[in-house]
C-alpha cells in the first residue's frame, strides 16, 4: 500500500476499499473460525458489497456449500462476479435487492453473517428478527459493526478529528448510525438472540499509513460530502490539502476504529445447539 497518493475519486476510491479490507481481513477470518462455518454450510453474506467476505465464506463452505451474497448495489455484485469467476469460486449466488426482497429470494440458511450493514438501516431489530426467522435449527448470525468514535492517535494531534466529526455529519444526513457497534448486543438480544461470543478488534496501523487512508476515503467522497451540503468546497479542499501534508513524524501509532463483533443463536434454540449438527452434504 505504498507510494503516491491515488489522484482521481475513483483511484482512492478503490485504494480505499482494498486498504480497508487488508485492516479488517485478519480479524474477520478469526470471526469466521470461531464461528465454526464448515464445509456444506449454506450461508447468507447481508451488504456484501464488492464480495470480500462473501469471497472467504465461499472457500470456507466449499464446492457443497452455497453464499447468498446479497446487496442492492448491481454494479457492486458484477464485481464480485469478476472476482469469484477469476478465483475460481463458483459456490456463490448474486442476489440483487433490498433485505426484505432479499429474504424471500433466498432459502433457509445455516449462517447469517453481515459487516457494516445493519448500521445503514432505520429498523435494525426488526431486520434481525427476520433473518432469525430464516435460520435453519442451529444456525447462527455472525456480525461485525462500528464503533467509530473509537479512532485515534497516540499521542492525539488531532490527525482524526476533523474527517470523524465530518463523517458523523455525513451519517446524520443519510440517517446511519457509525457507532451501531454500541447498541449491537442490545438489539440482537431484542430480536431474538442469545450471545455466544463477542469481541472488539481495532487494528493499528502506522501514521503514515493512517494519513493515507483519511487523505484517500476524503478524495474518493468529496462529491457526496459537497452534494449532502455537510461542507463547503473551499472548507473541504482546505482539510483534504492539511491531511496531505500533515507531519506524522511525532504520532508514534494510529488505531483503526473499533469493530464490534458477535455471535449469536436464536433464542429458542440455543438449548438445542450442541444437538444440532451443522449442514454437511
């Protein structure tokens, strides 16, 4: 992840997301160890995206196994087609739409699994309620989900501050909570489930890494952030140049925001658990 800054939106965009998914990767699959996905499972990936996760899973179930990777982006879902067809991966199923449509289109599954989803939603109890509804006996929902106030440096020189309390700008304007991972369990437990395993990972980076991702993620969403009206562009360019050239040389490290994540079974059969093998055909 070295060299110059990416120019173009869409460069840092893309910088962007890779960068992100080599942060969140190494705790993601620790997740998805514990969570004991085998092979044959059929499993459920809510707001894929791209398909970085839905890509792990897919290896994880193996050839008998089925992803549902689900997200109502098209463009998104013909990436990940691209990227499955070039690893080889042929166990996955696109599913183009919103959750509710989502959860008619697809069968009964063994796993439900979401990264930073059910922060964009308005009713997130209830969402979880249904994909409770469509787990089979055994199943499990595997989530992960932010805690974005939890971002810092050490010493603290302010290098986060503006770009966070922008983006919390940006949320409120889009009705998304980032800090979804504080009310996670609460609401989870609400709709149905128990917890079998929760953790909280937040990955450091170095300074200067930490500097090129805040320069980039504001690069890739400058249209969006002078769209929503939450800055001006003169006010924007101003924080985009002093992110760039930003001296780091005295922040001994950076932390990624905190990721809230969790393991639950539906309430009712979680005394049945240990009984109940998981899919393996």
């Amino acid at each position: 992840m070295k060299g110059a800054h990416p120019t173009s939106a869409d460069v840092a965009g893309a910088w962007r997301r890779k960068l992100v998914q080599s942060i969140l990767e190494p705790a993601t699959v620790r997740l998805l160890r514990t969570a004991k996905i085998l092979p044959g499972a059929r499993v459920a990936d809510f707001g894929c995206g791209e398909g970085a996760v839905a890509l792990l899973l897919g290896r994880m179930v193996g050839p008998m196994g089925r992803v549902y990777a689900v997200d109502r982006c098209e463009a998104s879902l013909e990436t990940l087609k691209v990227k499955a067809h070039a690893a080889g991966i042929g166990n996955i199923s696109l599913v183009h739409g919103d959750i509710d449509e989502a959860l008619v289109g697809i069968p009964a599954i063994d796993v439900a699994y979401s990264r930073f989803f059910l922060m964009h939603l308005s009713c997130p109890r209830s969402v979880l309620a249904h994909i409770r509804d469509k787990l089979l006996d055994g199943g499990r929902l595997v989530v992960e989900e932010p805690l974005i106030v939890e971002t810092a440096e050490y010493p603290r020189l302010g290098m986060w501050d503006s770009p966070i309390a922008l983006y919390e700008a940006l949320c409120r304007w889009t009705s998304t909570n980032p800090n979804f991972g504080r009310e996670l369990l609460m609401e989870a437990s609400a709709a149905g489930f128990d917890i079998d395993d929760n953790f909280r990972s937040q990955p450091e980076l170095s300074p200067e890494l930490a500097r090129k991702y805040i320069h980039c993620t504001l690069r890739a969403s400058k249209a969006v952030y002078i769209r929503a009206g939450v800055i001006d562009e003169f006010s924007f360019d101003r924080l985009l140049s002093r992110i760039k050239n930003m001296d780091v040389s005295r922040i001994e490290r950076c932390s990624f925001h905190t990721v809230v994540q969790a393991i639950f079974s539906p309430t009712a059969t979680r005394k049945n658990r240990q009984k109940t093998s998981w899919r393996q055909q």
